[in-house]
C-alpha cells in the first residue's frame, strides 16, 4: 500500500481535478489535462522510444513529473508532436 501513496504523491498532479482525454486515441496509455497542461500517462513507450501526439497547437515545453525542471527534446511538425 505505501508505492501505491508514493505513486499518487508523484503523480496525482495527473490525476487529481483533472478532466477527461481530450485526444482522439492513446494506444500508449492515458491523457489528462487541467487547465492548459496536458498529462501523458505512457504505460506502453513505443519500441524506438519516441512518443507521437496528434495536437492541434505547438507545446510549449514537455517534462516528467518527477523532474519538471528537465525540458524533453520534442518535435511539432504537420500537427504531429514527437516527444
């Protein structure tokens, strides 16, 4: 029972007062958003390690939970985000 709170204590920010998937399909996992921010939830990573979004606009940043302060290397191109 206590990973289960470490979890949540890591993660709830994704899951707490946030609303529904607003993305189309998510075969890797689960999305939440709150606000502006989307949260990924990858429980499945692609093989190449390169996850690829369908959005409408150009993110701004792209991070993990357990450490905002490092920016992830993404792509926007034709409505395609490449994290």
């Amino acid at each position: 029972m206590q990973a289960i709170g470490a979890w949540l204590k890591l993660n709830g920010e994704a899951i707490y007062g946030t609303g529904p998937n607003p993305l189309k399909a998510t075969p890797w996992g689960r999305c939440t958003r709150k606000g502006q921010t989307l949260y990924l939830s990858v429980f499945d990573w692609p093989k190449d390690a390169v996850l690829s979004v369908h959005l409408a606009s150009k993110p701004l940043k792209a991070s993990l939970l357990a450490d905002p302060a490092k920016a992830l290397q993404m792509k926007s191109e034709a409505g395609i985000v490449t994290i």
